[in-house]
C-alpha cells in the first residue's frame, strides 16, 4: 500500500496573504487541524480537489498552518511588541505564523515508512510531494483509517485469531484452506505480533457470520484458535 492510495486529495488550503481571521474560520468550518499553505492555487471555496489535477495544475506548496500557530499568536498579544499591539492577531497573516519547514513523502512512499516517519519524529502528518508541488496531505486518521479498512472493519464478518507456534504457519495455511472448501471468504490476514521476529499468531477476518462449520473443522485438526466471541472459544 502506497501513500497515494490512502491520502487526502480533496484539501482545504489558504495562501501566506491570507488573515488569520480567514484561516481560523476555515478551522471552524471543516473541524481541521492542519492547512496546507500554498500559491498559485484556485481559492475557490478555500477548497482544492474538486476536480481532476495534472502535475501542471497542482498548486505550489508554501507551507503548513496548524491550529496550534493560532492559539501561539493569540498568545502573542500580550507581549510587548509594538508591532503587535498595533495589529490585532486577526490581521496577521499566514505567512507569519506558518511552518515553511515540513516532513514531506512522495505519492509512491509505502505507507509503512510513512508512518514510521511520523511516528519516530513525533508528527500528525506529512505532505505527499512531487518536488515542490501538493499532491495531497497524509496524517495519522488517515493511516488508521486505511488500517481498519485493510483489516476488514467496514465489512460484515468475524475475526478468529490461530496460534502459530514457534511462528508455523500450517496453522493459517490449514485455516484458509477449510475457508476455501467451506466458500468462506477471506477478507484480511494479520501476523502479528512478532516475537524474535516471527508471529505468534495470526488474525484472520472472515466474510461470514456463521462460523461454526470452521470451527468444527479446526477443532478436529487439533487448530487452536481463539474467536472473537468470548463465549466460543476453542482449545
């Protein structure tokens, strides 16, 4: 799975002449954390993704506006600044305030070192770049949202979890096999987690309410398993 497949393509964004005042009503217009910075953008609707881009037409990126830089430059009021008594925070912009330097992937980076990156630098998001242009914007919801949606959690079904002993995986191969004869569909498979680096067990979500023809099945080929009903549960 590759950035490009999981973010955000449909942004709201603002310009570095943009006000705060403007930048802080789009905050509450669409409940966001975070606003790409960019010039050479349509500014219609304070919205990007409407329609279909080429590389040619995809705004150039500036930078990133968090509500957190709002709430640092409400603060600055009550500094001494000259300048800043003069202009309200309302009227400062974006250029002011914005991160110009940020983590950014490409279109093509897998998601697992995506994440990692945002995860070991201790970051919410990161800015899918081709050079210096904004193709889209890839934060943690994102990333989990494509996790539960790898793992089957928008799809009608069960999860039933086999040990792997020693990290075997003739349990799971046994598994799919009984799914195949049965007509079970098999919507995901995790291995996880690791223990001297091999799995200890492995989860497997099935497209099936009815398990109980499987289980059946596993417990008469000595498969230990674990459902997801607590009251079903086989040894």
């Amino acid at each position: 799975m590759i950035v490009r497949e999981v973010m955000t393509t449909k942004l709201v964004i603002v310009t570095p002449d943009d006000t705060l005042s403007h930048a802080v009503s789009l905050f509450r217009q669409y409940q966001f954390h975070h606003l790409p910075v960019v010039r050479a953008a349509s500014k219609q609707a304070g919205t990007l993704g409407a329609q279909r881009r080429t590389r040619d037409s995809l705004p150039i990126l500036e930078g990133l506006l968090t509500s957190n830089d709002i709430d640092l430059a409400v603060a600055g009021e009550t500094e001494s600044s000259s300048d800043m008594l003069r202009r309200p925070w309302q009227e400062r912009r974006v250029a002011e305030v914005m991160h110009r330097a940020i983590m950014r992937v490409t279109p093509t980076t897998s998601v697992a070192a995506a994440a990692q990156i945002l995860v070991e630098r201790g970051l919410n998001y990161a800015e899918p770049e081709t050079r210096t242009l904004l193709a889209g914007l890839l934060t943690r919801s994102d990333l989990l949202l494509a996790l539960a949606r790898a793992l089957g959690a928008y799809e009608p079904g069960m999860d039933l979890t086999v040990e792997l002993p020693g990290g075997d995986l003739a349990p799971l191969a046994g598994l799919l096999l009984m799914a195949k004869d049965l007509h079970i569909q098999v919507r995901s498979i995790l291995a996880a987690p690791l223990e001297g680096g091999v799995p200890r067990v492995a989860t497997v979500r099935l497209g099936t309410i009815n398990p109980a023809p499987l289980l059946v099945r596993l417990h008469e080929a000595g498969i230990h398993y674990i459902f997801a009903d607590p009251f079903v549960e086989g040894r």
